[in-house]
C-alpha cells in the first residue's frame, strides 16, 4: 500500500511558517517553545515538517 503524506507535509510547511513569521509576546518562538505548548517531542515537530507522519 502506497502512503499519501501530501495533507500532512502542508501541515508542516505551515507549522514552519507559523515558526518563521508569528510572534507571541512580542517575540518568535523557538522550535523547543512550539514543542512545548503542542506537547510533542522535537522529533516528533520534525517528522511533521518533513510530511513523515500520519496523524
């Protein structure tokens, strides 16, 4: 069986450009920080960027 990891690769782009360009408090958060408050390891944070987990 052939995987589809297209919705979740535009999850991840979209999670880097919330990264990149949306402050809180005045400030951009890190990637640790997005981990964090999504309670998810970096691991996890990078797979999902790279489109590599279905959810």
């Amino acid at each position: 069986m052939t995987q589809n990891h297209e919705p979740n690769a535009a999850l991840g782009r979209y999670i880097e450009m919330l990264h990149r360009r949306v402050k809180v408090d005045g400030k951009l958060l890190t990637i640790r920080e997005i981990c964090d408050r999504a309670s998810m390891s970096a691991r996890t944070y990078e797979k999902v960027k790279k489109g590599s987990v279905r959810i």
